[in-house]
C-alpha cells in the first residue's frame, strides 16, 4: 500500500525503473555550486549535490533496519556507489524554471549591519551577510526554481530509492543550510495531503510501514523523533516564523537574555559565563579583569547545553577578548543539528512552519578551541557538562523553564515550541 499518489514507474529498459519527480523550490537556494556559499551560474541544481542528500535521507530512512556501521555501509554502497563501485541509481536533471537570482541583504547607507529582503531570516542566513568593512557582498541566492528529477534503477532498489525521495522532499532541502529551511522542496505528489496534525501522522505512519522502515536510535541520524507544525499563509512566512522561534528561544529578551536598554542583554545560558571560567582558571587570575562583566551568580561553573543544536559554534563575548569555538572534537568542528527547520507545503496548497527532531544518539562530548587570545589550552567538554539536568536548574533558565526538573537543550526548545502555538504530530 501507497502512503501518496506515486509518481508512475515507467520500464524503458529491461532490469530497470524510471521516476519522473516534479519538484519546486520553494524557499530560496543558497550555495550548493562547485563554490562554497555561491550558486552555480550554469547548472544550479547538481546531481551530485542530489545524490549527497539522498545518501543521507537513505540512511535516516532505509538505513535504519541496519544493525551495525559496517552492515549500512556495505548497503548503502551496494545502492549508492562507493569509490570503486558506480551507484546503481542514475540521475537526470532538467531544470524547468530557473527562478529569480538576487542578494539576500543590503547595506544601508551609513551602517555596517546588512539588512536582509523581507521575511528572509538573518539567524539563519548568518554566513551570507557579507561584510561592509572588508567589502563583502552580501550572498546571492535563488528563488522559484522549479527541476525535473529522473532516476533510474534495478527494481530491487524501490524501496531505497523511494524511501530517500520521500523523506528528502518532505523533510530536506537543496544547497546550503538546508537544516535551517534554505532550499526547501516540495513535491506534490509525496506530500501530507492536508494540515492536520492527525492526519500528517496518519500519512507519516502509512509511509513508514509501505517503505519497511523501522524508526529507531542509531550512531547515525535516523528519522524522526518528533514533528510540530505551525498553520502559516505561505512558504517564506512559514520559513521566517520558525526560524525566528528558534533565534527567539536562544536570544529572545526575557528568554535567551535579560532585558537590556538599547543593546543585547546579558545571555541567560551558561556559555558565555563558562567560557570567562575556563579562562580566568586557566591564566591563573584570582580576579576578572574589569572589562569582564562580574560574576554571574545564577549559573553553573561549567555548562554548554547548546552544543546539542549542532556546532561549530563561535562563542564571541564582544567587548571582552573572548572567541573561542565549540566545536565537535578536537579534531573536527562539525555536528550537524538534529533539529529541521523549514517550511512545509500540503498536496492541497497550505503551507505550514515545520520543526522536525531527527533520532540522534546523546551527545557524550565536544571541545572549546582556542581563539588567538582567550583560552591558554583547548578544553575537552564531557557529558555531564552538556546534559545533567542539575546545571540547567538556575535562575532564568530557558531549559529549566521549559522543562520541568530540567532537560536537554533539544528537550527544551520543542516544549517552548509548543507554548508558541505549535501543534504536535510525532
């Protein structure tokens, strides 16, 4: 049994498939060419670029019936090629309509700050700014696009090559920062056919049972530890809705900082105040130095809950000489979030703010890197300093305020979600 309207299978060849998707754009697209950040000026919708995503989403999807690393590894090259075996599935790509290509942000006369085109949100779009002072542009990115995909394959392989499209789709993006809605896709014949939470579970659960995929904790994301949507009049409000949730919950006044007069307030996470502890007990001083803001009684001694949304992360205390990075391993900066943000299109044309929390194993450790002048050494994070719910139990604590007795930083922003007018499905 279906779980939607399938595109039809067509058989041109003897021992092998055709899918022809229909695919929008329906958030702008940014990077995905042969330069990073940067739109390819000649084929801006790549099949490799195409083919990374669908690994990933066979793996969150498909990939979650394996018992062991080496057992995904071995099937997933089997489907998708390695380096001394071609992929079995073949891609085509033709582009239908190549949209609109424009800058994202502006600088207005007489300031450095850029600002960006209407319900286009800075949190996510960060890298893209540009800078005024060293005389960078702002990025350019690409809107309305619309591309055919026609994969080919033995017929062995429809469950995979179904499952991934699927959940790509409906769940993933193209280009860069697809995990913060840039890109989004949507398909209308794979799509929930309507907004309604019981009914998207209803949708969800058919696909889930028609593609075998059994949901469960693996070392590698799978797919979904839970879904909530938000009912929104089109995809870039959606997009700008859910993006500024999350910038909310992290640095919103009165939730991620202290309220302040013509300027950012103190931060109400532990970060920053764990970062001058680190330093000050590494240099040795019994005092701060006065530039430092004092003391912050509220927060624990060492605490960096936030690594949880995804990293690197540039811890920069302006004002203070502090800028270090929270980074994965010492060897290794990134950990892709387990958190989506992105909006969603219905088969029946109504758009809705989506947040969907892949399946991740906890997170067990990360590393503050040095910046030039900060820290005299880098600092292994452990487990206890990520996740232990008693450093959360302070005094206008997002987590804790959240969560009742504490939880996660993930934990955390779901249940703020939800006294946001957020609708759970999963």
């Amino acid at each position: 049994m279906k779980c939607q309207n399938w595109p039809k299978k067509v058989n041109p060849n003897p021992g092998s498939l055709t899918e022809i998707y229909e695919i929008q754009v329906i958030t702008p697209i940014f990077g995905g060419g042969v330069k990073v950040g940067e739109n390819d000026p000649v084929t801006l919708i790549r099949p490799s670029s195409i083919r990374g995503h669908l690994r990933f989403w066979w793996r969150a999807t498909r990939g979650a019936n394996c018992s062991t690393v080496a057992d995904l590894r071995q099937r997933e090259g089997e489907i998708w090629g390695t380096t001394e075996n071609p992929s079995k599935v073949r891609l085509q790509v033709e582009i239908k309509s190549q949209g609109k290509t424009y800058s994202c942000a502006h600088f207005p006369k007489d300031k450095n700050s850029p600002q960006f085109e209407k319900n286009h949100p800075p949190y996510a779009l960060f890298p893209f700014q540009g800078n005024k002072r060293d005389g960078i542009s702002p990025a350019k990115c690409t809107s309305n696009v619309s591309f055919e995909l026609r994969l080919t394959y033995p017929p062995t392989k429809s469950l995979d090559v179904d499952a991934a499209v699927w959940a790509w789709t409906n769940f993933g993006g193209i280009g860069a920062r697809t995990r913060r809605g840039c890109g989004s896709l949507y398909c209308k014949e794979l799509s929930p056919p309507e907004q309604n939470a019981s009914e998207i579970k209803s949708w969800y659960e058919r696909c889930l049972k028609s593609f075998g995929i059994a949901p469960s904790t693996k070392s590698w994301p799978t797919i979904l530890n839970s879904l909530l949507v938000q009912s929104s009049s089109d995809a870039i409000q959606a997009w700008a809705n859910v993006v500024g949730l999350m910038q909310n919950f992290r640095q919103g006044e009165k939730i991620g900082r202290d309220p302040a007069p013509n300027r950012p307030g103190r931060s109400r996470w532990p970060e920053p105040e764990s970062v001058r502890n680190i330093v000050q007990r590494q240099k040795n001083w019994k005092t701060r130095p006065k530039y430092w803001h004092p003391p912050d009684l509220r927060m624990p001694d060492i605490a960096f809950p936030r690594a949880e949304y995804g990293m690197p992360i540039i811890i920069e205390i302006r004002g203070e000489g502090l800028k270090p990075t929270l980074q994965h391993t010492k060897d290794h900066d990134r950990m892709a979030s387990p958190i989506i943000l992105r909006p969603i299109r219905f088969s029946n044309g109504s758009f809705a703010s989506m947040i969907m929390r892949l399946n991740t194993s906890p997170l067990q450790s990360a590393y503050l890197k040095p910046d030039n002048n900060d820290l005299v050494a880098g600092y292994p994070i452990s487990v206890s300093e990520i996740s232990d719910p008693w450093r959360s139990a302070f005094s206008d604590s997002p987590r804790h305020r959240f969560c009742s007795g504490g939880c996660s930083a993930l934990d955390a922003f779901m249940s703020f979600a939800l006294t946001r007018g957020f609708v759970k499905v999963i």
